[in-house]
C-alpha cells in the first residue's frame, strides 16, 4: 500500500500556524497538542485518504478533529497518490469560509 504525499495549501498553514499561535497564547504546549493531534490525522489520511466520507461537492473530504474544534479538508489525487490539504477549518466559523 502506498503512501499519500500530504501537501498543505497556503491557506491551510496559515489557518495552522494562526490556530497555533492562539492556543500557546491560551496555555503553554496547547499549541504542540494541537499540531500532535493534526499530524496524527494526516498520518491516517496519508495511510487511507477515503477513510473519512466526501462532505462537499467535487471529492472534497472533511474530518473532524475529536479534541479541537477544527476540521481538516482535503481533496485526494489519486493519479498522483497525493492528498491536499485545502484548509484546516475552525468549526465555529461560517461554512462558506472553508475555501
């Protein structure tokens, strides 16, 4: 089975290092548990991209983070055996801002 190269949006490490940043903010090392629990769903993803069911129109997948209210979205290259990572999205915010 062959890994998913995972490629992150610019959009998409902007809203992480944004989501990063507020959480170290709120507490010390809350920052690292929100990139520990990220890396640990992209690790799935790259092991299983259609794990997780197409939410939006055109293959465009989402997946709930289980401890932080953020969803990861992603749309999978199967030709190219990549995933991109179009936005890592707080869930609090208004839908049509995910893309």
């Amino acid at each position: 089975m062959a890994l998913y190269e995972i490629e992150l949006s610019k959009k998409a490490l902007q809203e992480l290092d944004e989501a990063y940043e507020w959480y170290e903010e709120q507490l010390a090392g809350l920052g690292s548990r929100l990139l520990k629990e990220i890396n640990k769903y992209l690790s799935t993803i790259s092991k299983s991209p259609k794990l997780f069911q197409a939410r939006f129109p055109d293959e465009i997948r989402a997946v709930p983070l289980k401890v932080f209210p953020y969803l990861i979205v992603y749309w999978v290259d199967e030709a190219n055996t990549k995933v991109a990572v179009l936005s890592i999205f707080h869930a609090k915010r208004h839908p049509s801002t995910i893309f």
